[in-house]
C-alpha cells in the first residue's frame, strides 16, 4: 500500500529521488519492469515518404506508410520513446526516431535524380497510462 503511494507522488512530482526513502518502493518499481518485460508495450506510428525530383519546377510529393509497430520488449526495454504532452499526442525523442525511420536513398537518372526520405507523421500508443508509467520507469 505505501508502495502505491509513492508511485503515486512519484507521477506527479516526478523525483527520481524517492527512491532513495524505502527499500521496498525500489523492489516495487523492479516489479514493475518487469510486468512492462512480460506484457510489452506496443508503440505505434506512421512514416511519410517524401519524394522529391531534383530539377526545376518540380515539388515534393509524399505519402503516408501504413500503421507500424514498435514493441518495447527485454531487449528495447530503457530507450527513450519521448514524451506526451497534455493533449495525449506523443513527442518522439531523436533516439526513438533515429530507431524507426529508415535510410534516404537516391536515384541518379541522367541529369535528374530523385530523393527519397522519411519523416514521423504520428506516434501514438493505445495504452497512454501504461505510456506514461514507461517514460517515469525508464528513469530507474
């Protein structure tokens, strides 16, 4: 019961120091990761694909990737996704966008070439409370 408590101050002054007040809380937290271990969290997000032709008078063109999945399994349990701000939408952090979006490529035909990168269009997740107890676990 005292453990829920200080989880509970926990969220919402978020001290990475109350750790430091009990034992117990400590082991109650490596309980914690381990349930997020067990029963990962799936991330979800969309890619844009931008393709742009190098040569005048020519604008960019893109396209939204179907929904992919990033799941924070043991092996990418501690990598910082970002944070959610007050309206539930999720900010990626570099890391996490430097995870997900894949290599620019270009083809070179004659004098013209064509580029074509990626950029996050939306980061979302179904579970926002179980987001949120990730991003204060990730601390630890």
């Amino acid at each position: 019961m005292i453990n829920e408590i200080f989880f509970k101050i926990l969220e919402f002054s978020s001290n990475k120091n109350l750790i430091i007040i009990n034992t117990s809380f400590y082991s109650f937290i490596k309980n914690l990761r381990k349930k997020f271990i067990n029963k990962p969290l799936i991330i979800k997000y969309k890619l844009k694909r931008i393709k742009k032709k190098m040569y005048s008078g020519y604008r960019a063109s893109f396209y939204v990737e179907p929904e992919n999945q990033y799941i924070l399994d043991n092996k990418t349990f501690g990598i910082n996704i970002g944070k959610i701000d007050y309206e539930n939408i999720i900010k990626p952090s570099k890391i996490f966008e430097d995870v997900i979006i894949p290599l620019s490529f270009s083809n070179n035909l004659g004098n013209n070439s064509i580029i074509i990168y990626f950029e996050i269009y939306q980061v979302y997740t179904d579970d926002i409370i179980r987001f949120k107890h990730y991003c204060l676990l990730n601390y630890f």
